[in-house]
C-alpha cells in the first residue's frame, strides 16, 4: 500500500503564509496598521506592498486641502482657481534576515522537536525589529527610512534601539525639527512649555507635579491638534453624522500607569465602561479610551532619564492620526533553510524579508503625529 506525504515545501509555504498574518497583526502595533487602500488609508499606520513586485523605494503622495476661498454667485471662476498642493514620502526597503542552526544531539535528546520552536521565535524576533522600528520613525526627525533602527544607510546595517536612535540625534536638528512642526508639540501638560523651540529648554521645563500623563492632558492634546491650521492631522475615524474625531495616542508603560491611576479615568471606567466583566479596564490591561482618543500601551517607548526638570524622567508618545506613518514590504517574510552541513549533522530554519518604515513627513512637516513629552518618574 502506497501513504501520500505533504511534500515538504508544501508545508514551508503554509508556515510562510501564516507566519506573515501572525507577525503582522500580533505585534504592538498591528491594530492600527491598514492598507493604504481604501478604509485602510484611515489608520495611522500604512502598510505598502507595491515594492514586493520590484524596486527599493517606493513614494507616497499626499494631496492637500484646497485653501483658496472660490466664488460664490456670478463671480468669474476663471482666475480664482485654487492650486493643488502636493508632495510625496519616500520609503526604502531592505532586507531583514534571521535564522536558528540547530545539531543533530540537541533534537535527538530533547521530548519535542526543537525545529518546531522556531516559528514562533522568529516571529517574536520579526514583531520586536518592527515594534521598534515604528518607534524609531515616531521619534524621527524627519521622514527618512528607519531600516533594522538606523536612517537609511546600506553601508551600515547596526541595529539600533529607539532610545539610542534618539539621543543620536543632535541638539541642533531637534531644535529644526521642533521648530517645524512647532503646532505638533506638547511639552507636559502645557503648551507654554515650548521655549522658543529650544528641544531641551522646552524639555526642562516638564516637571513631576504639574507634567504627568493624565486626562487632562489627553484633552489637551486633541484640542491642540483640532486647532491646527495648516495641514490638519485627520482623524483615524470620522463619522460625519455624529459629529465625532477619534485618535489613537500610543504611549510607554510610565505614561500609561500614571493615565490608569488618574481620578477621571478611574472614574470612567468604574461608571461608563463595561461593569462587571474582566473586559473593564480596572481589572485587566488593554487600551484606554478618553475624549475620543484610543490610548495604547507601548511597553518598549523608551524613557530619556534626567532632561526634565530638576533631572526628571521623560517619556514620548505619539497622538496620531491617519497616515503617522508608514511600513512598505519589498518581500514578505519568506522562508529559508540551511544546506545540511558537516555530513547532515546540522540544519537550520530561517526567515528573510525586505522591508522600510518611515514617518509621513513632507516639506518637514509631520502629516499625522503630534508628539509628547511627559514627566515619568520611576515606580518608587
């Protein structure tokens, strides 16, 4: 009698399939990460797949709002006419890769199969590159791409953690870069805490009595971004008919346990969320929601010890609206096995993919992140 065996390959390409499904929406954050198609180009984060048919950069365009006033009645349209702005953000790609050798005595020793331990240890891997990667194109300068933590560089492949690709940045540029996107600021819970567009004067300002994450500070954030005037920040989701914004405000684990612990957002959640359930967040982790604003933890923000005031601890975060940023995939996660070495002693598993993440940023304005600085002193 003759047993049909699922050919090998045929298994590496489900693996593949469900590997990118998984990595993509499991990681911090792949909730709020959307094609740039259709409901998609909604969410603050867009994920480009063009490149995956060819080529190492892609470029976004962004049309902006007419600004001329037209006529009304029997005026002549003809020299009123109003011109379309528009600019473009380009996005590099590169390649990811990461693979786990494993020898023969390990596997034949062990109660499981080591071999498969290694998807879901690549796919951790692959979700931390991203996580911070995003990070690193939040806390961007400009919009260049952020390849493996680092500007686009093919030279130089370091990976570099958010923390350290923030305090690489000189003083002189953070200063350039506040002072463009002076309106896409806030230092604490004060918008007079901006001196003069001096990053680390403004910086110092931010104190651990007046300057902690609250509700107070989310509102005031939203009203600040509701108030801009030029090149708005759009809201994630707006529903005309009921007059709503909403916002997702992606914070570290010092803000977020200082919001958590404020009396009006204890007060909210006891009295307007979900009673009785583990689905309220006075029982269990998960976002925040104040003022039309969804708060997410992301653990892995770093905190900038000592550059508040008095030597405070500070922690960004990023309100962001649609379009904050974006992720464009030369390849997917495809894949890879190690030739049988010393005599088929060894094997290996691994995962390559091409891929660039980068800030929307045109003309040296953010198109739809407000970034914060907030007092985050540490759990005493």
């Amino acid at each position: 009698m003759a047993y049909t065996t699922l050919d090998t390959a045929n298994r590496m390409e489900r693996w593949r399939k469900e590997y990118f499904v998984e990595y993509v929406r499991e990681h911090s954050f792949g909730p709020y990460m959307g094609d740039t198609m259709g409901e998609g180009s909604m969410m603050p984060i867009q994920a480009c797949y063009e490149l995956t048919d060819g080529g190492k950069s892609i470029n976004i365009p962004f049309i902006e709002a007419l600004s001329n006033a037209g006529v009304q009645g029997t005026n002549t349209l003809t020299g009123n006419e109003g011109a379309l702005g528009n600019h473009n953000q380009k996005i590099t790609v590169n390649w990811n890769r990461n693979a786990v050798t494993i020898k023969k005595p390990e596997r034949h020793w062990s109660e499981f199969d080591l071999l498969d331990r290694v998807k879901p240890a690549l796919q951790v891997w692959n979700m931390e590159r991203l996580r911070d990667d995003i990070i690193c194109a939040m806390l961007a300068y400009s919009g260049g791409s952020i390849l493996r933590g680092k500007d686009a560089d093919d030279t130089n492949d370091t990976v570099v953690a958010p923390l350290a690709y923030y305090t690489g940045i000189s003083e002189a540029v953070k200063d350039a870069w506040l002072a463009a996107n002076a309106d896409r600021f806030l230092f604490g819970n004060a918008a007079s805490n901006n001196a003069s567009n001096d990053h680390s004067a403004s910086l110092a300002n931010v104190d651990v009595t007046n300057d902690r994450m609250s509700a107070a500070h989310v509102s005031l954030a939203k009203q600040l971004v509701r108030e801009q005037t030029d090149r708005r920040i759009r809201p994630v989701k707006q529903s005309v008919s009921k007059g709503r914004d909403d916002f997702v405000y992606f914070v570290g684990s010092r803000a977020f346990r200082d919001l958590k612990q404020d009396g009006a957002i204890v007060q909210a959640n006891r009295d307007a969320r979900v009673r009785g359930t583990a689905d309220n967040p006075l029982f269990r982790d998960g976002d925040l929601l104040w003022d039309g604003v969804i708060i997410r933890e992301i653990p892995e923000i770093p905190v900038i010890t000592g550059v508040g005031a008095s030597s405070a601890d500070v922690q960004p975060g990023f309100f962001c609206g649609a379009g904050a940023a974006a992720v464009a995939w030369g390849q997917r996660p495809e894949t890879t096995k190690k030739d049988s070495t010393d005599y088929q002693f060894e094997v290996g598993r691994g995962i390559e993919e091409c891929r660039g993440v980068a800030k929307m940023v045109w003309n040296g304005v953010q198109n739809g992140v407000f970034n914060t600085f907030v007092a985050a002193p540490a759990t005493a």
